[in-house]
C-alpha cells in the first residue's frame, strides 16, 4: 500500500500530480448520467484514444448505455516518484465499472501510433471478440513517431496567413487574470507537421489493420472526433495550423468512405474544458463566457457522448451537415448563443472578468481534469496512489 495525501502542484493548467479518488469519483459521476438501453445486440468498438475527454466519455457512454465490448487504447503514465496521470486512474475505475456490469471490456496502454500497437490490439480483438462495429478515434497528442520511418513530427500551435493576438485566461491562485496570447505564423513544414500529427493518417492505419485481419463486421463505422468552433477562437484553431489537421481527418473520412465495408464520419463536438483544449490560447477564455451565457444549457462531453451512440446505432436519426459530419454541436453555433458570447468578450476586462466569465467554473473543471474540486473526496486524507493498470488488460511501450 503506498497511502499519502495528493495536493494539486503545478503551473498554470498542468499539474505534476493527480488525485486518484478524484479520478475515480469522476468516472461514477459520469457514470451515473447514461440511462441504459437493451439493444438486440451487444456491438464491439474500438475506442483510440480512451481514457481522456471526448474518448473517455464515449467509452462510458458506449458501456453504460449500449453495454459494448472491446478495446480501449490509451498511453499513460504509470505511478512511480510522481502519481500516475489522471488517465490512468480514470481508466482503472472505467475497467472496475466494465467488469462489475459485466462487459468484456479491456483496455490497452501503449502508443496508438505504433504499428506494434496495432498488432497487439488486433491480436486481442481477434481471440476476444471477433468482428468490429465501430471504431472510434479521439487521439490528442503533441507529436507522433511514424513507426515505418521513425520520423519524430511535432505539431505546431500557430495561425496561417498572418500572426494573430487573442484574449485569454489565466489565474494567479484561484483569481482569474486577463491577458494577450500572441501566435506566430506557421510555416510550411510546420502545417505539414500538425497534419501528420493530428490529421488522418493514423486513423486509415487503424482501418487499414483491422481490414488486413478480417475483423471488419458488416455495417463496420468509423468515427473521428473533431471540433469547428466559434469565429472568436477561429484565427487560432480553425483557420490555423490545427485547423488543417482537422481538414485532412475529414477529408480521410470521406476517402475511407469510398471502400466497401467501410462507413466513415467525423463528428463534430462542442467545446469542452479538456487537457488538450485548456492549453490552447483564448480557448479558456471563450469556454468560460459559454458557460456564463449558456450554464446548464451547455452540453458536456457524456450528454454528446450519448447522443453519438444513439446516432450511431440508429436509436436517433444521424444529424448531418452538407458536408456529412454529424454535427453535436449545434447547441454552442447557435447564432443567438454566440452573439451573446460575441457581446461578453468584447465587454470582458480585468476588473470585470470574475463576473463577465464563469471564470470559477473553468478553475474547477480543470482541477477536475487531474481528480482535484471533485464533490465528495476528502482531500486531506490519505488515498492510494499506487494502482494497478486494469486485469487482463496490458501495458506496452
């Protein structure tokens, strides 16, 4: 037993430590918001990218509503001199959830990039569970290894076209601060970087994979998760260098379209405080007066969740755009939602923003992100850090 009390460290959004009681709090509450459904079938998914954000919360929505098995695919940090990351202690509660409900759900951590990856889930899919329905792809990382040329790429957070200085939030304490963010212009290289990071690629390889075993099942779907967002956020994601590395994931998903057997989507969701988004600048700062406009109104990532599954087994008619993405965002591009939100940022300034943005709010949820502010957790007890990655499930390098 390696008992101690877990206190939030760190600088600015990123904390050293997380709270694994925190953690697992988080994952029963988000549990506890999925009405279950009785369908014919039991479907098997493939969840890549599992125990964080929009993948977390579609593996919970998927076994708690839709009961599926499968694989969940993450890369995490084990316990050892520091906690391990909050992943990880979010995908051992997931796992005690799966296995107390019955389902034969296994999660793997290793580098979704890696072809050897690839293999070892497949090879487990293949004795465990047969044929795939779905498989969903919700990957944020900062940089990929291409395992077939062993070139390191490094996405890039920048604009295109011409430099860009945005509003943004930052918190000396728990007291919200106003500030600038200033991003550069990306270059050529650089854009072409955050696409191989962040675009399609990887998503085909998974398809090409499961496609070279046989373990496509007829009606197979595949979704990758992806984000548009407002015009106030659009110069530095949208139109910027991520903003080309969403382009190419859906223009993969109508090239993956093309081959029979496959059914291929992006789904487009709406904002959320994650670990990802809460390093972006202005991304903080927006999310915040979304809040305050919207309150209980905005859609959390298990409410989204849920309706990505009902589209996706047909429960609910799919909600696409001209473009054929499913769009769970509409509620945040409402035009009377974002001129509201419009209003609130330009009237935003350092004495007024504890009020003009729900600046508390954000706090919390990112402390949240790590297990810390969590209703019910005794924070100056002593709680175990040292946790095992989930039975008959495996971790890879």
């Amino acid at each position: 037993m390696t008992e101690r009390v877990v206190k939030p460290v760190g600088r600015g959004f990123l904390f050293l430590d997380s709270h694994p009681a925190g953690c697992e709090r988080v994952v029963e509450d988000l549990i506890s918001q999925v009405d279950a459904r009785t369908p014919d079938r039991k479907p098997v998914a493939l969840v890549i990218g599992s125990s964080s954000g929009y993948g977390l919360a579609a593996t919970i929505a998927g076994l708690a509503r839709y009961g599926i098995d499968g694989v969940g695919v993450s890369f995490e940090k084990e316990p050892g001199r520091r906690t391990a990351t909050a992943g990880w202690y979010r995908t051992a509660a997931t796992a005690r959830y799966a296995e107390s409900a019955g389902r034969r759900f296994h999660f793997v951590n290793a580098d979704a990039f890696a072809d050897t990856t690839k293999d070892d889930v497949l090879d487990l899919v293949a004795k465990e569970f047969g044929p795939v329905d779905y498989l969903i792809y919700s990957v944020a990382a900062p940089r990929r290894v291409d395992p077939r040329t062993g070139t390191t790429y490094q996405s890039a957070l920048k604009t295109i076209g011409t430099p860009y200085t945005t509003k943004s939030i930052a918190f000396e304490g728990t007291d919200p601060v106003l500030t600038e963010a200033s991003l550069d212009v990306a270059t050529d290289e650089e854009i072409a970087e955050t696409v191989q990071v962040m675009g399609g690629e990887d998503w085909t390889r998974w398809v090409d994979a499961l496609a070279e075993r046989n373990l496509l099942n007829d009606g197979f779907t595949t979704v990758a998760l992806t984000y548009i967002g407002s015009e106030l956020t659009g110069p530095i994601y949208r139109q910027g260098s991520i903003g080309a590395a969403k382009a190419h994931l859906e223009q993969t998903a109508k090239e993956l379209s093309t081959r029979d057997g496959v059914k291929a989507l992006t789904s487009v969701n709406g904002a959320a405080v994650t670990q990802a988004s809460s390093a972006i600048p202005g991304i903080g700062l927006y999310v915040s007066l979304l809040h305050k406009v919207l309150g209980a109104k905005m859609q959390t990532p298990i409410q989204q969740s849920i309706a990505l599954w009902d589209q996706l087994t047909g429960e609910t008619t799919p909600d696409l755009d001209e473009d054929g993405r499913l769009r769970l965002d509409r509620w945040e591009l409402d035009p009377a939602v974002q001129d509201a939100v419009k209003d609130q940022w330009n009237a935003v300034t350092q004495d007024n923003i504890a009020t003009v943005a729900d600046a508390a709010w954000f706090f919390a949820e990112v402390r949240r992100l790590y297990g810390f502010d969590v209703d019910g957790v005794d924070y100056e007890a002593e709680t175990e850090v040292d946790v095992a990655w989930p039975a008959q499930s495996s971790t890879g390098a």
